[in-house]
C-alpha cells in the first residue's frame, strides 16, 4: 500500500512507535489469523494504543477490539475504506467477514473514538458503510472525492491531519 510507507514514516517522525504488519495470507485471509497477529503484536493495549487499517484491515481491528476483555479502554482508530456490509458476496474470501457478527456495543465501549474515511467512487464498499459506522461504532465519518479504493496514492496528508486530531 503506497501511503502506508509514508503515513508510517510520518507518525513515527513525530515520536510515536509505529507497527505496520504485513498480514498473513492476504489473498485468503482468515479472520483467526488476522485477528491472532493483531494480538501478538499489540499485547495488552491501552489509552495510548491507536489504531489504523484499509478495507480489510479494519474488519481486522474491530474483531481484535471485540475479542478484549470488558473494561479495556483503546485510544481509538482511524479506518480507511471500511465496510460492514458489502454487496459483492462472490468472493469466497470475504464472505466470512461480512457473515460472522460483530459485537458493535462491546466495540463501542473498548474503542470510543474512531473516524471511518470514504471515498465517493469506492468501487469495492458501498457507501451505505458509511452510516453504518456512524451509527454503530459512532464514528467520525468523512467522504473524500475521487480517491477509489485508496490504493493508489503515495502521500495522505489529510491522514495524518486526523491522526494528530485523535491524538491530541
């Protein structure tokens, strides 16, 4: 992904410890796995733990935030391309994704600030999304222009603008 690289670089020129997983399996990716890397990874995480992911990975954040225990508080999240219900269900791959429920209110209470980001011609989530994260999750949402699936841009500047906002 073109802006992870600079988005990493940039967070961590300004002094926060950055950790960008290359995930297992991402052509048949497993909720298990995803989710297992993440725990790893993270450890016990706390107020000062962010989190930030793309398409899938957010599916990602949300199970790892749900599988924590009652009371664990997250700083928050920021994700990108997000989607809880999809429209193209062929794919083998993602359907276990989208079929196996979340618990939104145990979410919610773990993760209590998050900005879901959306671009207006996403050929792959449907806009729909969008209010579907604001009322479950409460998110911030913001719907860019002409941004596809996010996976051409080198540079995310408007990005970073909402990292520093959840941070401080």
């Amino acid at each position: 992904m073109y802006w992870f690289t600079s988005l990493k670089q940039s967070v961590a020129n300004q002094g926060s410890p950055v950790e960008a997983p290359q995930m297992p399996n991402p052509l048949i990716p497993k909720i298990n796995e995803w989710v297992s890397l993440l725990s790893k990874i993270v450890g016990t995480p706390d107020e000062n733990t962010f989190f930030i992911g793309h398409s899938l990975g957010c599916q990602a954040i949300l199970r790892f935030v749900e599988t924590l225990p009652e009371g664990t508080k997250v700083g928050g999240a920021i994700f990108v391309a997000p989607f809880i219900v999809l429209s193209d269900l062929e794919r083998e791959i993602v359907r276990p994704w989208v079929e196996t429920p979340i618990d939104f209110e145990k979410v919610k209470k773990i993760l209590p600030k998050s900005t879901a980001i959306f671009s207006d011609d996403d050929p792959l989530i449907p806009i729909d999304n969008r209010e579907l994260f604001e009322k479950k999750l409460g998110s911030k949402t913001i719907l860019l222009k002409r941004q596809n699936h996010f996976v051409t841009i080198k540079n995310f500047p408007y990005l970073l603008d909402e990292i520093n906002e959840l941070l401080f």
